[in-house]
C-alpha cells in the first residue's frame, strides 16, 4: 500500500517509520539537529514550493533512513494512512 504525500508523490506504507507536525516536533533541538544532518547528507526530498508542514521518516529496502517533506498536515496524512482504498465494483 502507499500513501500519498502530496505533489504526485507516495510512499510505500511500511517504509514509512513515523509521521511529524514540521512546527512543534522542530522546537527540540534534538530534532532540529536531526533535520540538518539529513539535509546535509542529501536525504531529505521536498518536491513542492508550498511551505512544509509536516516530516515523514522513512527506511528503504536496503535499509537507508530517508526523510520526506509535505505539505499536507500530519492529521491529513494519518486520515489518507487510515482511509481504505474503495474498489469499484461496477
């Protein structure tokens, strides 16, 4: 399963490690720090010009931490996350 993270752009559900809120998770400087070793090891993606609103861990298949922006809210993404998909049958 995927979830889509906005922009045309999904991740595969069990890649995915957890979902935070970009303005009260970055208040730590635990986070904050976190965020710029990513971003300096090239491992943060944000493929939109709105402004992020939320952060995504991830680990792929060969077991590389990556970290997604989004500008959808954390409560979007856990209400996409929980939605199932509805078959069409018709």
């Amino acid at each position: 399963m995927y979830l889509h993270v906005g922009n045309g752009k999904s991740l595969k559900k069990k890649h995915i490690v957890g979902i935070f809120d970009l303005d009260t998770a970055t208040v730590s400087k635990h986070t904050k720090s976190y965020i710029d070793k990513v971003s300096r090891e090239g491992k943060i993606s944000y493929e939109d010009y709105d402004l992020p609103r939320s952060f995504i861990v991830m680990v792929d298949d060969e077991g590389e931490e990556r970290v997604s922006l989004s500008r959808i809210s954390t409560i979007g993404l856990r209400q996409r996350a929980e939605t199932p998909l509805v078959e069409n049958n018709d």
